[in-house]
C-alpha cells in the first residue's frame, strides 16, 4: 500500500489461456498482473497448482509478488481443476469457498477472505473494524437467468459473513461484470482506489 492507497484488481485469468489459440499465456498474464502492481488480486477461472503443474503455478504465483493466497476450488476434472483465487500482499484470513452451482455441468463458486488495512496487518483483530477489508470473487453462470439466483445467493452470503468477522468494507469482484469493474461497500476508512486490468 503505497500513499495510502490500496490498489485491487480483479481479472478473469481464462485458465491460463489465450482466447483464440488456447495456448497457455499464463507467464504473460503474470508479468502484467505483476506490472499493475496490486496489493489485492481476485482472479477468476484459474487452474489449481497440483500435480503436474505445480512447477508452473509456483513460477506463476512467484511471479504475481504477493505471498499470501486463497483459492476455492468449483470444478475438478480428470486432469485439472479451477476455481476463484486471491493473491494478497498482507495476511488473508478467513477464507471459505460457497458452492454457487445451478448445473451439473456449470460449477460455480465464491470466495471469500478478509485483510487489514491496518499498520499490523492483523485481520483477525477487532479494534479497528474501519480497516478490514471483506474480499468476495466469483465467476457467475453465463445465463441470465442463472445469474439472478446467483446475484441473490452472493448477496445472502456476503451479508452472513460480513455479519460474522465484523464491520468492514466488502469489495465484490464478479467476473461477468468486468466491464463495470468492482463493486465496492465502502466502509469508514475503506479502499481508497480500485484498479481493474485489462488483458489480451
């Protein structure tokens, strides 16, 4: 956090691919995550480190700099899983991952931590509510309709939550809204500035 300013990005990673081609872009996605510089990072569809890959998401998340991290796993196959992550620069605590699912073959979730934007960093203490900072990512249905069942299941559980580690600011990252970027609960002394990136 530098001048008092908190920098977040969310970005849907697209399990590490290209759009087009499907080849893996997933060193250049971290050197520009890297590069925007965040002190909070909420990716979206992002493959879990195991296995085979665990050379590859250590190569990756070294290189994102931010040494805590979450992830909720919604989907596992054969071969590979994904799911919803956050990278942060300060301690996460808390963390629980809630099934969003609606299709068997559609498996959604969100995630969710908190941080202290305090000088200790200590999210689990409860003298400075005003610095806390709820964090929620998720990646919802791509259907209309599916998302309003959802919209309505995010909400239940961001209240439960919220209600259950204190006061606090809720930052709220969904990747199918990641033209209108994040939507924020601004609390006393909340984020200050919220990034969102945009990569090919």
């Amino acid at each position: 956090m530098k001048d008092g300013i908190f920098r977040v990005v969310s970005y849907n990673l697209f399990k590490g691919r290209t759009w087009m081609s499907l080849r893996s872009a997933l060193p250049q996605m971290g050197d520009a995550l890297r590069a925007a510089d965040p002190d909070l990072l909420m990716l979206q569809e992002i493959r879990g480190f195991d296995g085979p890959r665990i050379k590859e998401g250590s190569v990756f998340s070294q290189g994102i700099g931010l040494p805590h991290f979450a992830y909720g796993r919604n989907y596992v196959g054969k071969e590979s899983n994904h799911g919803n992550a956050i990278y942060s620069r300060y301690p996460l605590a808390q963390y629980e991952n809630i099934d969003l699912s609606l299709k068997k073959l559609e498996k959604r979730g969100i995630l969710s931590s908190s941080v202290s934007l305090a000088a200790d960093h200590d999210p689990l203490r409860r003298d400075h509510p005003e610095k806390i900072l709820h964090i929620f990512t998720t990646h919802l249905d791509l259907a209309e309709d599916s998302r309003r069942i959802q919209f309505e299941r995010v909400a239940d559980a961001i209240e439960r939550i919220a209600g259950e580690r204190g006061p606090g600011a809720t930052a709220f990252s969904n990747s199918e809204l990641a033209d209108q970027g994040l939507a924020v609960a601004d609390g006393e002394g909340g984020a200050q500035l919220l990034v969102t990136l945009a990569l090919p």
